[in-house]
C-alpha cells in the first residue's frame, strides 16, 4: 500500500471515531431541538407583562396627580433619564414622557421594540385618556413611539435567540467533542502508538481542528436555514462559526493535554463554560458587560451573527470581529502546537 | 547498529533510579532479548530507544546518530508492538491498520494480508473493542511490522496467546529477522527467548546484570549433566549424572554396557535458572 499526506488518513479515522461516539447524531439532535425551539416554544414577541413607567414634564405637572389617583404613585420617575436607566434595567417595561400643557398636549412612548403592536395601540389610547382626565384640551394629544435604540429595530424574540444556540454547539460543546476524542485516545492508549509514527503533530492538531470545524458548519448551516432561512447572510455566519470551532478546538487541545482524563477535566470544563457563557448574558442584558468580554471566544460570533442578521448599523463591526478571532487563533494554534508537542506526544503524561 | 550507552533515568517522585547506566549493542539483523521481571526497567528503556522518554543521561545512537537528530521519518524505519494493547476500539480492525498505514510515508503490507498473517482475517471488520485481549495484542503485532521496519521493538509480543497462535506470531519474528530487521524483543518468557534471541540481557532493578547469547550463559552458568531413566528390576529409575565426574562416568558406562539404559536427556541450565543465579529472583 502506497500513500501520502498522513493528515489525510487521520481526519478519516477522526470522522470515523466521531460518528461512531455519536456525536454527529448530538448534534443533528441538538439542532432539531432547536430549531423545534425557536419556531414552535419560543414567542416571535412578548406580551407586555412589565411595568409602565410615567415621567411628567408637562408645564404645572398636570398628569402627576391623575398617575397617582390612578395606582401610578411607584411607576413615576422625576426625569428622562431616570427613566432611560429604567428601561435599561427592566427590559419588559415601557415608558412615557408626558409634555406641554393642555394647549399643545403631547407624549412619547419608548419601547423596547418586541412589544406587541396591540399592546402599544392599548397604551396609545391610555396616555390619550390621561391627558383628557388632565381637563379641556384644545388640540388633540400629539404623540410618538421611540425605540430605546433607535439604529436596532430588535429582532422577533424568537429568532434572537439564534445566535446564542448557535455559540452553544460550536463554541461550547464542539470544544468539549474534542477534550472527549483526546481522553479516548489517551484512555484506549491509541495515542501512544501515534507518538511512535512518522506523522507530525500539525496533522493531528489540523486532523482534529477539521474535524470539529465541520460539525460546527452543519450545526450552524441547519440551524441558520431552519430558523432564519437561506438569507444571503449565510456565508459570512457559517464563516464565523468556522473560525469559532477552529479558535475553540485549538484552545481545547491547549488545555485538556493537561488532564489525565475527562473525570478530572470536567471540573476545568464548567469553569471555562462559565466564562464562554459570560457574552451570551451580555447579548440578553446589555447592562452586564465589559470590556474583555470581546476577548472571549463566544463574543465575535454572538454579536456577530447579530450585527450581520438584525444589524444595528455598526460600521466594520462584522470585520473587527474576524479579526479578532483571527488573532486568537493564531497564539491558540501556537498554543496548542507546544502543549500537544510536550505533553501529549511524549510518555509519561 | 544500534548503540546504548550509560542509560540512566529516574522518574520523578521514584525513590530509586528506573534505569542504572545500562549499555548494550544490537548488530543489524540481529534478535536483541532483554530479560527481566516486571518493574526492572524495560519498558522505560524502550521508551527512551523510542524517544518517548529523554534519556536523563547516557545515549542512544542509531548508526551513530541520535534519534533527536533523525527527526519523525526515522519511525518509518520502525515497528513497536506494545505489552498493553492499544487500538482504537470503535474502528475495525481493517480500520485501524488502514488508518495507521496512511501515516507512513514508505510502502506498507495491505492491511488485509496482515489480518491473513496474524489469523484475524474473520474479525476484519469487527470493532477493536469486541477483540480479546490476545486478537488486540495480534493486531498491534500487524501494526508494528506493516512498513516492513529495519528496526522492530517486541514489548511481549505472545502474551496472552494460546500456543498455536503464540508459534504463528514466532514464525513471523523469525521471517522478520531473516529478511533483515533488527529486533529488540522485551520478554520475560525464557522459552521464547532461548529460542529468538542471538543475545540476551539480563535487567534486574534497573541495572543490567549480564548479556551474552543464549548458548554462552548456558556454558557459562550451567552444569554439563545427563539424565539417565533406566531399569532396575523391572522399575524405572533416573540418575542425573555429571560426566565431568570420574565415578559419574563409569556409572554412565556401566549402564549403558548393561543395556538397562531406556532414555537419556542432557541436562543444561535455562535461561531462568541462570537469571535467579545471578539475581536471586524469579521472572514473574
């Protein structure tokens, strides 16, 4: 038998052994799940079960009065900004700014953006029968709706979610698929007789990489298209997801050559998903953020797939993004090419 | 030629070295035994040949070079068989050797005619994790001989199997040897390695206690003697007697010239006799 090119051969035996732990069913399964999940279980908006907050800037504080009479008295903020930093907090709620006088009667709704239409056209109505409680109006109410981001129209509820599954497979499980794959081979010793071949630790490193890489692009490709459909966006978010699984592997196969096995690896596991998890709550509070969350492998692909598919108008966002992981992935692939080379590919660990 | 010298390693936390400057030389085509209980220090030896272990001190040389200095392609020269058998136990067998031949860059024996050679051409196609432990250890014996290497390291390779299967794996040893290959066979079976090895080494708590060919120890070591079974009023009796001995000599002439001899064995020392001679200890 003559051949060439041993990285070739390892990404088959690497499919091999994948598919036969089953974790290509896990994530046909987890993408089902889903994509079950956001079309069927999640609502494409909320009902507005949060509060109503109510500033009263009208000349000679008209409304004030008829707010408290009407069961108002917690939900009154002194200023606009007091009610921005509301809105921020409670995510449910809206807000109105009563304005003018009974001359020029006027109010402006700020909502979060998934509220129903019904809902708002209820709270158009009620701010209109406020201000005629507030007496004889000579002109009818003028009033707007603002959005709390104005560049964002917020995405349907439902389809916001799809970034945040996506990252779950190709950032958090895929990486965990690979930690799985070097265990085995350390555990059934397989490893022991690839460290005494001719073939290199790239080709096991990339062997791997690939692997997981590809898992990554049928979990994202399924998800994308079943929950957001085959939108021209597709190429640039399976190119995320790529670079995800690429950054995620390499900095697996850094950290778990470590290990002994995955009993003891499981513990660094829920600390490091912790810490991948840290964007995913920054994407549904805002307010919890920092500044090295960017750093954090989940982050670029988060935000975005956002800013490609709901985008807030944010200007080379989606390339700052690529960069950035691109620069992660080379120190991990450095990385992971000398904790392999040291720790895997010799005897004794 | 392969060159071993002054080798010593101590694992970390060890209370004693693992290996104590051991020295040795293997001529190419030669069958190199290395002899000793478990815990003497032959697999870590092997490793270090290997380079899966540094050596902490001491050399080993590969025609002169160190294996550091012949770099990954130096393994397409090289076999090793492992004690514990370790395959990948969700591919087939076919699988495994067909994989594991793809990372040579030198021919290779098809992976089917291997499983043929061996007697696992039924469980081909079977996972590796279904074998017994003796079909696993026959199919790291077909990995380690697939790229036809110069240089092949037996870690116990008929451990575990029944003996017809055993003498299949020794008859491939042999052709290995005969084609050409060096062969450093780390046994602690004296059978096997009486009849393989053209030397033997001695290990014991690390340190080598002697090495010279089979038939040398034995002369060395040894007592010239012949057990007789003859009989004496109709029963059978045995004598060892040591013809070196004058009155030892006559017995064996009297009764051969009586006719009362019905066999006669000469009588050497083994390699295990010679191996608790020398370091008090027994092989298991």
């Amino acid at each position: 038998m003559m051949k060439g090119g041993s990285f070739r051969y390892l990404l088959r035996q690497d499919m091999a052994v994948v598919h036969r732990n089953g974790y290509v069913y896990v994530v046909l399964g987890l993408a089902a799940l889903f994509i079950l999940l956001v079309n069927f279980a999640l609502p494409k908006q909320l009902e507005v079960t949060g509060r109503e907050y109510l500033v009263d800037l009208t000349a000679g504080q008209l409304i004030a009065p008829i707010a408290r009479e009407a069961g108002f008295e917690e939900h009154m903020l002194a200023s606009e900004e007091e009610l921005q930093q509301a809105l921020e907090r409670d995510r449910q709620a809206v807000g109105v700014v009563f304005r003018g006088n009974r001359e020029h009667p006027q109010a402006v709704i700020y909502r979060q953006g998934n509220e129903p239409e019904k809902a708002m056209r209820g709270l158009e109505a009620a701010v209109i029968s406020i201000w005629n409680t507030a007496g004889d109006l000579e002109q009818p109410v003028t009033y707007r709706q603002e959005l709390l981001r104005p560049a964002s129209e917020k995405p349907p509820f439902n389809l916001g979610f799809v970034p945040v599954l996506l990252a779950f497979e190709v950032a958090l499980l895929g990486a965990f698929f690979v930690s799985a794959l070097v265990f085995q081979e350390k555990e059934e010793g397989s490893i022991r007789a690839f460290r005494v071949s001719p073939a290199g630790t790239w080709p096991y490193i990339l062997s791997k990489i690939t692997v997981n890489v590809l898992l990554s692009l049928l979990y994202g490709f399924l998800l994308f298209v079943f929950t957001l459909g085959l939108r021209p966006e597709l190429p640039a978010v399976l190119l995320l997801a790529a670079l995800t699984g690429f950054l995620m592997t390499a900095f697996s196969l850094t950290i778990s050559v470590f290990f002994k096995s995955l009993s003891e690896f499981v513990y660094v596991t829920a600390v490091i998903m912790t810490v991948l998890s840290l964007p995913m709550v920054s994407y549904f509070v805002p307010a919890f953020s920092a500044a090295y969350f960017v750093f954090i492998p989940t982050y670029p692909l988060v935000f975005g797939i956002r800013e490609l598919v709901f985008s807030t108008g944010k200007t080379g966002f989606y390339l700052q993004m690529l960069l950035i992981l691109a620069a992660e992935i080379l120190v991990l692939l450095a990385l992971a090419r000398i904790t392999v080379e040291r720790k895997l590919m010799r005897e004794g660990h | 030629m392969i060159r071993v010298e002054d080798l010593t390693f101590h694992y970390p936390r060890a209370a004693a070295p693992a290996v104590r400057e051991a020295s040795f030389e293997i001529g190419r085509g030669r069958i190199f035994g290395f002899l000793g209980p478990s815990g003497a220090g032959k697999s870590t030896v092997q490793n270090i040949m290997i380079g899966l272990l540094p050596a902490q001190k001491g050399k080993v040389l590969y025609d002169n070079k160190k294996i550091v200095e012949l770099g990954k392609s130096f393994f397409n020269r090289v076999g090793v068989s492992f004690e514990h058998p370790n395959v990948y136990e969700k591919l087939t067998g076919l699988e495994n050797l067909k994989y594991y031949g793809g990372l040579f860059s030198v021919p290779t024996i098809n992976p089917e005619r291997l499983l043929e050679m061996v007697g696992l051409a039924d469980a081909g196609r079977k996972w590796a994790g279904q074998y017994s432990k003796g079909m696993k250890q026959r199919l790291v014996f077909a990995r380690a001989i697939m790229n036809r290497p110069e240089i092949l390291f037996l870690d116990e390779p008929t451990s575990g199997l029944d003996p017809t299967t055993a003498r299949k794996i020794l008859n491939i040893i042999i052709a290995e040897k005969n084609r050409g290959a060096t062969i450093f066979l780390t046994t602690h079976n004296m059978l096997v390695a009486d009849e393989l090895c053209d030397t033997v080494a001695f290990i014991n708590e690390g340190q080598i206690v002697n090495q010279d060919s089979p038939r040398n120890l034995k002369l060395q070591y040894g007592q010239k003697a012949v057990k007789v079974e003859y009989r004496n009023n109709g029963k059978v009796e045995t004598v060892l007697l040591f013809p070196e001995k004058p009155e030892d000599r006559d017995q064996l002439n009297h009764l051969m010239e009586q006719r009362k001899v019905e066999t006669m064995h000469s009588q050497e020392a083994t390699l295990e006799q010679i191996f608790i001679k020398l370091t008090g200890r027994g092989l298991a």
